[in-house]
C-alpha cells in the first residue's frame, strides 16, 4: 500500500485549543488562544468599511479573471503607501514594490523561498520567542533558522541581550523583527532601541525582514509604521510582509504582500521577476477578492476615513482591555505582578504564567490559552473582566 507508512503529524496547538473551547460547556468560558480580535459580544466582526466596499465590488464589478503574479495592481499601489507613507522617495524612485500574497503567512513564504532560491547560504534569525509558524517557515524552506534573545527567564524585555547577539550574526544574514505588537509577546522595542538595532544591522550589512502584521494595533496606523520606514529610508534594501487580516479583519480572504525596497529601479525588477516565478509555483496567481476590498477602501477617502476610526476603535478597546484586567488584579494583590500587561501592545500579552498554570486555568476555570502563556487579549469580555481575575488569582495564589 502505498500510504503505509505515513505517520500522523500532532495538530497545530492553538487549532487544538479552539475545539477544545467548542465542546468546553461552561457558560463561564474564556478563548484567549487563538489569534483573532473580538468585540464585546465576542464576535470577530466585518468592518461597515469592509461591507460597503464589498457592496460596491458587487455593483461594479465585471470579471473574475486572473490578476496576474504580482496580483491586485491597484492594491499593489495603495498598500506601498499605507506601510511606507505616501510621501515615501522609495515611492517617488520606483525603489519599492509590493507582490500579493495569500496573507501574512503567504508573504512570509514567498520570502523564506526567495532567500533560499536566490540568496544561497544565508541564515535567518529569529526572536525568541517568536511566532511558532516563523520557525516551521523558513526551515521548510531548508534554511538554517538560529535565534536572538528577546525576552528574557523574568518575562522582560531583554534589549542588551538582544544587540550583543545580533552584534555576532554572520555577515549577510537575515534577522527578521517584528514591526510592532511582537506575536507572541506583546512586548516592543522603543525608538531608541530600534535606531540601536538599526547600525548593528548596517554594520553587520544584515538583511532586515519586518514583519508587519498588526498595523494600527499598537499606538496607531502612522505610528506603527514608525521603525519600517526609519530602516526603509536608512537602508538601500529590505523585505517587508504586510498583513491585512488584522487591520481590515480580513481573516478568510487572506490579503497579504511582500513588499521589496531596492537600491534602485532597474534592481527592484530584478527581485520582482524572481518573487514573480516563485509565486508562480506556490500559488499562481494570488486570490482576488479581498485585495480589491483594501484597495476599495484605501482609494477612497470616505471608505479610507471611516476604516481609520474603525481600527482606531479596536486599538483603544484593546488597551482598555489591558488597563481594565489589572484594574480588576489589583484587588488580589496582583497588578505589580502583572504590570507588564499595560506596557506591552497590540492583541497579545506574555502573561508569566505557567505551563501548570496555564492547565489549571483551563481545567478549573475554562479559561483556555496556549501552554506558554501567551494570551489574547482581544478575546476578553470586558464585563467578564473581574470573573477572568478572580480565576488567574486562583491559580497564582494556590
């Protein structure tokens, strides 16, 4: 038989998490694992932005054709300057462009399979820790994966630790850094460190990859974008991916890109060319209905101005999600404790509890995130805010 002697892979822990939380039948339940905003009825919802767009696709759109390797034109355009600001010279100089990926782990492929393909024997370098998908990624794509320090045994952000390393990666390496709100850890650099990171990677002549999946969700659209363009501006080449299942809460519809910034025009469609014949062998053509429905909204100053509150709306609700659970730790003796969950941005918290912690939550308490306390903090319902302390208070204090 010609399958005999295939294993079964173990599933994917957060996967395993949500139908963990499905047949869980306590009325009293918390989904802090898996990585999607909700709002205060626990819904993931679809943005009015997003509505009226597709309503506008429906009316006027007249073809369903391919739309080529590099995707949605237009899309293309709109999300260069969203990441790298409209006024951006790589712009001006026809030194950046974007190729459309099935979303932000589609880009991320393109890139692992790019510097594989065309930049042989570089290492990549990732945080530790990181996205658990960052490693499986670019080893699949048979590159050597090592790691930086990024938050230390005391569930700090750890910067010396991060420069000495970083100060020692071979020449021409790829070091990929998380743009904003850091997946898994919630913790981000601030300006001052990321300059310091800035002339290592000069120095070093490293390869920045900046993955950029949580635009908007930290401390606002232009804000976030703040460390993109200082190393867009200061350095002649670098990888980004752009991800819009956050921001437009394009989940399903997968919109992501890969954006290349070149030393000039002519060496910017030289990359283009390469990305454009990997793609041409991982997924063809990318899907098009969810890049028409960022570029719908992003070229249009009305749809463009209200999708800007709606993402501000979630940005706040996130804080003050963040600001409301300590609120609620503080009467257990426990806001010093986890103060860190103020400081740190965007939909995920390293919270510093335990993997037995952790299992207690979910057995006790049916409060379910992954085992290395990563939380979502977007899963919370802020009337249920004192419930979900007084069970972290229980485990913490038993």
């Amino acid at each position: 038989m010609h399958f005999t002697a295939i294993d079964r892979v173990p599933g994917d822990p957060i996967l395993g998490l949500m139908e963990s939380y499905a047949k869980d039948p306590s009325p009293q339940k918390f989904d802090l694992g898996v990585g999607v905003y909700k709002d205060a009825q626990g819904l993931t919802p679809i943005l009015r932005s997003v509505k009226l767009a597709e309503q506008r696709l429906a009316d006027q759109q007249t073809t369903k054709t391919y739309i080529g390797g590099h995707g949605d034109a237009a899309f293309g355009k709109l999300i260069n300057r969203l990441v790298l600001g409209a006024d951006s010279p790589l712009l001006r100089e026809r030194r950046a462009g974007a190729t459309q990926t099935p979303g932000g782990t589609g880009a991320l492929r393109l890139s692992a399979d790019f510097i594989a393909h065309s930049l042989p024997g570089r290492g990549v370098w990732l945080s530790n820790p990181t996205w658990p998908i960052h490693e499986t990624i670019f080893a699949k794509a048979g590159l050597k994966v090592s790691h930086y320090p990024y938050v230390g045994s005391d569930n700090r952000l750890d910067v010396a630790a991060m420069l000495a390393t970083l100060a020692s990666v071979p020449k021409g390496d790829v070091v990929l850094l998380h743009a904003c709100c850091h997946n898994p850890t919630g913790f981000d650099l601030s300006q001052d460190d990321w300059r310091q990171v800035l002339e290592i990677v000069r120095e070093r002549e490293l390869l920045p990859l900046i993955d950029f999946a949580y635009q908007g969700f930290g401390d606002g659209l232009e804000q976030d974008a703040w460390a993109v363009r200082l190393f867009a501006a200061e350095l002649p080449e670098l990888l980004i991916t752009s991800s819009c299942s956050k921001n437009f809460g394009l989940y399903s519809d997968r919109v992501g890109s890969l954006i290349v910034c070149a030393g000039d025009a002519e060496k910017l469609l030289d990359v283009r060319s390469q990305l454009a014949f990997i793609a041409r062998n991982l997924w063809s053509t990318p899907p098009d209905h969810g890049a028409a429905v960022v570029a719908t909204i992003l070229g249009d100053a009305e749809l463009k101005a209200l999708w800007s509150e709606e993402v501000e709306a979630m940005r706040l609700r996130i804080a003050q999600l963040r600001s409301g659970l300590l609120e609620a730790l503080a009467p257990h003796g426990l806001s010093e404790r986890f103060a860190h969950i103020g400081v740190q941005r965007g939909m995920f918290s390293y919270t510093g509890l335990s993997a037995d912690q952790v299992k207690e939550l979910r057995e006790k308490h049916s409060v379910y995130m992954v085992n290395s306390g990563r939380a979502n903090v977007a899963g919370v319902d802020e009337t249920r805010l004192t419930l979900l302390a007084d069970a972290i208070a229980d485990v913490c204090h038993s």
